[in-house]
C-alpha cells in the first residue's frame, strides 16, 4: 500500500488548464476514482483529488465531490498527523461549503494548519489555513481487509510492516505516537496493551502469529 503523504505530494504542481481546456491529469484523478461525470476541471476538485490519493493508498473514501463528506468516513481524531485528513468550512460554518486535504502541519504560533491538497490556488499545493475553519480531522482505514506479512516484529525493527503496525494500533485507539517505521518502547508498550485484551496471547511485545490473527479480526469488527 502506497504511502498517502508520498502519494499527494508526488502531483504537487498539476494545475487547471485556463480556457475551456482541462488538464488531462485532474480528468484521470476523476477516471481513476470513479467520476465518470466529472469532465472539466473548472469544476470544484479539492474532494476528487481526496478521493484519488485514498485510492491509490489503498484508504477508504467518500465516493463524493463534496468536501464536507469526508467528515462521515475514517476515525475522529485530536491530534493529526501528517496524512490525515483535514475538513475546512469555508464562507460559513452552517452552509455546505467547504475545503479537504490532508494535514501537512501547524504554523509555529499554532494558528494555522498547513494543508496538502487539491485545488488550492488552482493547483496541487500545500497552503496554511486558519485553525479556526478547522471542522475536524479524520484517519483513514484500509479499503477492505488488512493484510500483514507473516513476518514476526519486535523492538528495533524498522519498515513498511512497522508504519502498518503503527497504524492499526492507532485505529484501535492505542497511542503509539508518529507512524515513523521505527518499532520503539512506544509501539512495544502500545502492542502489549492490545495482546493484554486476549487472555489466549502472550504479552510479550511481539508482533507474532497469533497476536496478527488477532489484531485482524479486531479491525474487522471495528470496520463493522
């Protein structure tokens, strides 16, 4: 599975085509997420360029156009981190409205986020907007079934597995921090906490066999 901020930040620059043209890499975002009606970039595509990057991460999606949709998919959180997504109201709060992305970061005073998206300033850009349009910010889950390797993790091991780890143990409500790859004390800690939910695992920190099973079917039913 393609990595979201890789897979956004990678079309930084595409950008409508002036006229009654339309730039053929925004009308293959719409081919590609399943917008068989969306034909001409003049249209909002702030929503479809979401849509897209989730699809190719292999990341549910809203199927919608509009913005605010993404407010009704993936898990609530408090803390973003880069790669999720961020849901701006725009002209008003209580109108339809509204801008996605995905968070990129915060300014140093606090006061803005920095969103990396679609449709900003005609464009795939990162740009800083106010934390006070902020309505909310969403982590996306796998499309379908998560799949691990087979391959036992612990401490110190570092990669893809990890970051997927990572990942799913933030969608089970543990904190392990960043998904930086790097399976530390905070990850070691945060998967004992889960096998200690199965009095039938070892507590042991590792990411074995039994524990993947697990951690599978518990996915399954929080997809559910």
């Amino acid at each position: 599975m393609a990595n979201i901020v890789e897979v956004a930040s990678a079309e930084i620059g595409v950008r409508e085509v002036s006229g009654t043209r339309s730039n053929p890499q925004i009308l293959k975002y719409a081919e590609e997420a399943g917008f068989t009606n969306y034909k001409s970039d003049e249209s909002a595509w702030c929503s479809l360029f979401a849509n897209w990057v989730a699809y190719k991460a292999g990341l549910e999606r809203t199927n919608s156009l509009a913005a605010r949709s993404w407010l009704n998919v993936g898990i609530p959180i408090e803390h973003a981190e880069p790669g999720d997504v961020v849901v701006f109201w725009r002209e008003s709060r209580d109108s339809w409205k509204g801008h996605v992305g995905f968070f990129h970061g915060f300014s140093d005073d606090g006061s803005r986020v920095y969103c990396l998206g679609g449709n900003q300033g005609n464009q795939v850009s990162i740009t800083a907007k106010p934390v006070s349009k902020v309505l909310g910010y969403r982590r996306l889950r796998p499309d379908g079934p998560t799949k691990f390797s087979r391959k036992n993790l612990s401490k110190n091991h570092t990669g893809g597995d990890v970051v997927k780890l990572q990942d799913s143990l933030k969608q089970l409500g543990y904190n392990c921090g960043t998904s930086d790859g790097m399976f530390g004390s905070k990850t070691e800690q945060c998967l004992k906490d889960f096998q200690a939910t199965n009095p039938s695992l070892k507590i042991n920190g590792v990411f074995d066999k039994d524990t993947r099973e697990f951690m599978v079917e518990t996915l399954k039913v929080r997809m559910n």
